[in-house]
C-alpha cells in the first residue's frame, strides 16, 4: 500500500518544523525531552512540563499513560502506573496541553501512545481533539506504517504531524518507505530492546544516522538509553535531534512526595544536558 499525501493547506504554525530550523541556526541539535503526562500526578505534571521548558527544551514529548505500554523499560512503566493510579484519563492529557499552550504557544507538543488507546474511543475524533488541545505530532509505538492509511488520513485532516520509528534492525530499502509516512521528524530508537538508560551508545551509530539520512530528509532524532551531557554532544554532532527520557523520569521516581525536589533536579538535570547539544 502507499499512501499519497495532499496539502490541505493548513496554515496553523508548524512548531515541530520551527523547532528544528531555530536549534540549527544556534549551532545545536534539537533536544527533545520525555515525561509521562500526570506523573506523578496532574498538578505535579503541569509544573514539570514547565520545568522542562524553562531548561531549554526544543521538543516536548509526553507519554500518554497505558495499562500495557509493550515498548516501555520498567522506568516509563513505573511512571505510566503513577499516573494512573493518581486518576490521569484522556481528557486529562488533554487538558494538560491546553494548559502549557496557555503560557508557550512555541514549543512543539508531541503524543508518545499507543494505538489503542486512540482506536477505542474513534481514531478520528481523538486526533482532532489532540489537535484542537494544541498537539503538533503523534508517536504511535505500536502503528507500523503498512497499517496506517486511516491514521494518516485523519492526521492529513488536521494538520497533525507523524513520527515514525527506525530501528537499527531496519533494513536501508525500508528506510525511504518509512520516510514516506513522516510529516515531522524520525526516531531513530538507537538499541534494540526497551526504553531505558544505557551506558554507552551503540557502536554503529554513525553508520546507521549517515545510511538514515542519506535516505530520507526528514529531521533525525536519535534516542533510548541517553542520559549524560557526553552522549547528548556524541549523538548531536551526528543527528538533528536527541532524546532524553528514563534519565528525566527518574528525577521523578528518586524525589516522589517531594515535589520541589523534583522540579529543582530535573532542572539541574536539563539545563546541564541541553549544554551538550551544542555542534561542533
């Protein structure tokens, strides 16, 4: 199946694609942070994703808490059971969206789901509703491209933004068709396996980003498993953009019941990470 885009000719603001192009003319990559919205719970959610903006990030991307998240290590499932066991639903996502874009309207809002949780209530409806919430783009895990005509559609509908996954089990003829299906940026998950901190990146990196972007033109992220200002500098100098996301998580997971704490680590954390995506 291939899929054909039409513009509709949307002209709401392309933050994902702004992003990208201002980390660029800074001489950096792009930083994209990962949190679990409504963890630890709502209020607290609302004061991280603006801790996460206030330390420079380019991207943020927010896990939409799952009963049964298959890609997640055991950090981000902890963290998807807080969220859930502290009451956060759909429309909770949602609201906590509509609450960031009150106070940045510049910072692209990326969903990291699953595609179950937008099937059961209306693939189309929930994608407008994300749109409407202020949502750039969508992160579906478990949505490989040969089954996405729907989705594609409706997200053409909107406006919405797709990312796809690679992995480094991708072969390069697959690469170009994956492409096909991204209207906002490619991650590159680095390590085969789940999400979690690792100790060293993998040693093809170089290899697989030069053999991704000689295939597609599409900005690049890598992530999994980053968590030092050192691995931020390796994967800047190589992609358009880095991913950091167990390493933040656990500034929630170490300092739980102590939300000041929280807020203040995971600044520290950031801003000190941020400092690595400088190029060069």
């Amino acid at each position: 199946m291939t899929f054909v885009r039409v513009s509709l000719g949307h002209g709401a603001m392309n933050r994902i694609e702004n992003a990208f192009a201002k980390a660029k003319s800074e001489g950096r990559s792009a930083f994209v942070s990962y949190v679990c919205a409504g963890d630890p719970d709502r209020e607290t959610s609302l004061d991280v994703c603006r801790t996460l903006i206030a330390s420079g990030v380019d991207v943020l991307e927010l896990g939409v808490p799952f009963s049964d998240p298959l890609a997640d290590g055991l950090t981000n499932q902890l963290a998807a059971q807080r969220a859930l066991e502290s009451g956060t639903t759909r429309e909770d996502v949602f609201d906590l969206v509509r609450a960031i874009r009150k106070e940045n309207d510049t910072v692209p809002v990326v969903l990291y789901t699953y595609y179950n949780l937008m099937f059961s209530g209306g693939l189309d409806a929930y994608i407008a509703e994300a749109k409407e919430a202020g949502v750039d783009g969508l992160l579906v895990l478990d949505l490989p491209p040969e089954e996405a005509e729907d989705y594609m559609m409706a997200c053409e509908k909107v406006g919405m933004k797709t990312v796809f996954l690679l992995a480094p089990t991708t072969p390069v003829e697959r690469v170009a068709y994956i492409a096909g299906f991204t209207t906002g940026f490619i991650y590159y998950v680095s390590r085969t396996g789940v999400t979690g901190v690792r100790d060293d990146l993998a040693d093809d990196l170089k290899e697989m980003v030069d053999m991704i972007k000689s295939n597609s033109d599409k900005p690049l992220v890598v992530g999994f498993g980053i968590h030092s200002r050192e691995q931020v500098k390796a994967v800047s100098d190589l992609a358009d953009g880095v991913v950091v996301g167990s390493a933040i998580v656990n500034t929630i997971k170490d300092n739980l019941g102590n939300r000041d704490a929280i807020l203040e680590r995971m600044g520290v954390l950031v801003r000190d990470l941020v400092e690595g995506t400088k190029t060069g």
